[in-house]
C-alpha cells in the first residue's frame, strides 16, 4: 500500500510498524546466485508460497522491492475472514457445481492454514477469535441467514450465530445497524508480525531472504534469470506474488489487477470501558457497503477504523481528516478522541473478485498469485499452499481450479482504467440509496 509520505526503505508511518516486533535486516542482493525457484514479493504471498516450497525440499530465493512486509501484507485492517472470492456460484458454468463447492471449501481451508502457522511456528501475532458481518439493510440481514445456512451445509465447524436488531449493541455500540452475522471461525490479528514471524520461518527453513532488491528486467525461457539493480537470480521456476505492486513488472499481469487505495486510522489507547462500549466482544467487522466501514479493536485497545476504497488513484491529503468523519457517524462517543495513526495503501482488486493463481500460459515455468479484492489475509496463505502443491507436483488439481478461470485485463489501459472503474463503483454507491 503507498502512503503520502514515507520512505522506500522502511514501514510505512503505521500503528503496525510503531507496535511490531523487531524488525531482521536482510542482505541486498548481490551478484549472481541461482536456485529451483525465484519468488518475488516479500508480502504474504511470498512469504507462504516460499515456506510451502521450502517445507517440500525446493531451494528458494526470496527477492522484495523494500522490506519484507512493506506493501498491504504488513498495513491492512488485520481481519481475518472466511472465504476467497465474491458470488463464486457465477463460475458454475466453468467449473460445474462440484469445482465450486471446491472453491467454498478452499475458503475456508484459507483460514485454518493461517491458524496451523501461527500455531507451529509460535508466531506472535495478538490472534483474537470473532468475527461480524453488519448488516445496514434488512436485506443484508436476510443474505446472512442464506449465508449461514449455506456454511453449515459446507460442514463448517465454529460458531455461526444470526444478531437481530435489539441483540446489535452485544456486538457494537452503534445504532447504525440492524442486525450481524457472528462467526468465531474468523478473528483478527497484527498482520505486520505475523509477516515477521513467517519471515523468519522462511528463513529457518532455508529460504535466502532479499530486501532493498526491486527486480529491474525478467529474462524469460527455460531457465529464468531476475535481474536487480545489483545483482541477478537464476532459477527453474519463477513466482510473481506483487499484486497491486506488479507496476510494469509484467504488463500481462498487471493489466488484470487494479490497485485501490484503501485507508486506515487508529485512535488513541481507549479506557477499557470505552473499548468495552465500542465493541463488547472485541470482534472485527464489516459492514456490507460498496465503499465499506471495517473497524476492530487493537491488543493496547485501540479503535482500528478503516475503509472508504479509493479507485481514483489518488490518496487523499489527510487521510485523519477524511476518515474521522466517517468513524464519528458509527461512534460520535469518540469525538474527543485522539488520532494517534494514519495511513493507507493499496489493495489489488480483480475484474470477477476471484484471486488470481496461475502461470502464463506462453511460460510455463512462471506462476503468479494476486487479485485477492480485500481478502488477502486469508486468501494469500491458501495461493501459496496452492503454489507450493503445483510447483512441486503434488495435487495439481486444486491450482487447476483457479488456473482455468480466466480474469478479464481492464479497459482503457495504464492511466484510463482507475477513472473508469471509479465511475462504475460510483453508479453502485448510488444504487444502495434507493
């Protein structure tokens, strides 16, 4: 995620960098090494597709622009939530009905392969249990009951509990929705120490770690050679897991995956029973709006509110100032409240809102992960289990899955493509006010 001001070489100015743990310096790249696989991207994507591989006897080199952890892996709002996609019963035709339950399933996989690294690997991350959807319609209301039942006939195993509107303030303290879906099988946590943590399981496992090394040029063929601006990697197989950071990395790539700027302000650390007003289960939410509000509660009791997606291309100037407002119409108790942090960033967001796991179809030997539209916390673990189980032969047909649907590259090229995106959300946002 870009941020009005920061530098190249270090977090952005967020809570998570000011409360992350210490922070490894890895090496520069140089000269020329060579390994079985070259991933590049320092984010979860990365990080996940090179433990997978690592755990699975591959050598693997780990190449990132700035620090591991710099673009949305290490800034977004923490919450971690079931599923990967968005309508996924659209790709019926493509996939029939048994390569969709498939994709629900993977959904929630997601999740539980986020809890199996942190639990193994000890990774302190303030991992907290609970999770509502909002419901600012008596519609919405309604679609969680559909999506409840539908959970349970998946086989899903925690908690699933409709609120109804006088049961709202046991979740939030706000009068601004009329009703929630909990689940304890979704939660919340520090993404930029979780980042950290499996950082240094890469590491453990093998896995040499590159910062400060922007890949410059890619040589394609049979053996892949990633230049930087110091030195240069050799490698059979190559990962592409930058998502909105793509930039001209590859321009087949980056024409299917639209950055979004999405924004995030955390309060001064509230008494415990205004943390205990403001959200009595420490959960995270989310409400269902186009230009949607998502907010929890830091481990130091923190307000964390974030939202107002952006796909103009432009930050806005104060990002306190813009989004201030916005957290006062859900809790106006916080108006004397301090704004200690703020930043922002961008998201990668994909034409149908399925995260997109593929190789290119005129390299074969060149995968890719990105794409995953406000999902990546969850959605980054699985692509690289899904990575490491097709690059190293073993249950193919699960990356299949994704590989076979094809993502539309967005019209109007480089510069035109964010402003005619921002007309279209813009037609939806006036639809939800009739």
């Amino acid at each position: 995620m870009s941020v009005p001001v920061q530098s190249p070489t270090s977090h952005a100015a967020s809570y998570y960098a000011a409360s992350s743990q210490l922070q490894p310096e890895y090496p520069v790249l140089l000269g020329e090494l060579s390994c079985d696989v070259c991933v590049v991207g320092g984010g979860f994507s990365g990080l996940n597709t090179a433990i997978e591989l690592a755990e699975r006897g591959l050598n693997v080199i780990l190449l990132e622009a700035r620090k591991i952890g710099w673009g949305a892996s290490g800034r977004n709002g923490g919450q971690l939530i079931r599923g990967v996609g968005h309508g996924l019963d659209q790709f019926t035709p493509l996939l029939g009905s048994d390569g969709v339950r498939e994709l629900k399933l993977m959904g929630l996989e997601a999740v539980d392969i986020v809890r199996q690294r942190i639990e193994q690997h000890a990774i302190s991350c303030d991992l907290t249990w609970g999770y509502c959807d909002l419901a600012n319609k008596p519609k919405d209301l309604q679609g969680f009951a559909e999506d409840a039942e539908e959970l349970r006939g998946l086989g899903y195993r925690h908690e699933l509990r409709l609120v109804q509107p006088e049961q709202m303030h046991t979740v939030v303290g706000s009068d601004r929705y009329v009703g929630g879906l909990i689940d304890m099988g979704s939660g919340h946590l520090h993404p930029l120490n979780l980042a950290l943590g499996e950082a240094a399981v890469a590491r453990k496992l093998g896995v040499r770690l590159f910062e400060q090394s922007a890949v410059t040029r890619i040589d394609y063929g049979a053996q892949v050679r990633v230049h930087t601006a110091q030195g240069s990697v050799r490698a059979s197989t190559l990962v592409l897991g930058c998502n909105a950071y793509l930039n001209n990395l590859n321009t087949e790539l980056g024409g299917k995956v639209l950055p979004a700027g999405s924004y995030i302000i955390a309060t001064e650390p509230l008494s415990e029973e205004l943390a205990h007003e403001l959200l009595p289960q420490n959960m995270a939410v989310c409400d269902q709006r186009v230009a949607l509000d998502y907010y929890r509660l830091s481990a130091d009791r923190r307000l964390l509110f974030g939202g107002a997606c952006h796909y103009s291309g432009r930050d806005p100037q104060d990002i306190a100032a813009y989004m201030r407002p916005k957290m006062l119409q859900v809790f106006p108790q916080l108006a004397n409240a301090r704004i200690d942090y703020q930043w922002g960033g961008m998201i990668g967001i994909g034409a149908n809102r399925l995260p997109q796991i593929g190789r290119l179809a005129d390299q074969p030997n060149v995968y890719f992960a990105q794409a995953y539209s406000g999902h990546g916390l969850n959605a980054t673990h699985l692509a690289g289990k899904l990575l490491g189980e097709a690059i190293s032969g073993q249950h193919r047909g699960r990356f299949d899955l994704f590989a076979k649907v094809p993502h539309l590259t967005f019209p109007g090229g480089k510069h035109l493509r964010s402003p005619l995106l921002a007309l279209g959300m813009l037609w939806h946002r006036l639809k939800e006010l009739v």
